[in-house]
C-alpha cells in the first residue's frame, strides 16, 4: 500500500516543472525505495528477532507455567489457610 502511494505522489508531479530524464529519475529513485523497504526489514529482522519456537517447545512452556501457577495458588492457600488457623 505504501508503494501504491509512493508512486501517486510521484505521478503527481507535473511534467511541464521538471525534465523528462528527472522525471525518470524520480520514478527509479521511488522504485528503489520501495524494494529496499521491503527487502532491508526482512533481511535485518532475521537477525534481530528471536527465533520462534517450535509447537513442543511452546507447548513445554505453556505447562511449565500452568505448573508454576498451580504451585502459587496451593501455596497461597496454605498460608490462607494456616493464618485462619493461627488466632
């Protein structure tokens, strides 16, 4: 969608005020822009993102954490519970 714009604001630039060869210019230097903004992010983003985990490593996870919250609930019910026994 962006390049859609970016070559309308382009095209919108009217003839008569500049040169045929810098209109040309113009619509190359558009071109490139939009291929570089689409190819840089998806080069750099590999390196800068963490890898995605696969389907049992996240499944790993998820228990892990649903043992972890079980474990705190039980112990937020014994100390509960021992506080209401303690007077």
């Amino acid at each position: 969608m962006h390049g859609a714009v970016t070559f309308a604001l382009a095209y919108t630039l009217d003839q008569t005020l500049i040169s045929s060869g810098r209109f040309h210019l113009i619509l190359f230097s558009e071109a490139a822009l939009i291929i570089f903004s689409l190819l840089i992010p998806t080069i750099i983003f590999r390196f800068i993102l963490p890898r995605q985990k696969s389907d049992e490593e996240q499944e790993a996870a998820i228990d892990q954490v649903k043992v972890e919250m079980v474990n705190y609930a039980l112990s937020e019910l014994k100390k509960t519970v021992s506080a209401k026994e303690d007077p």
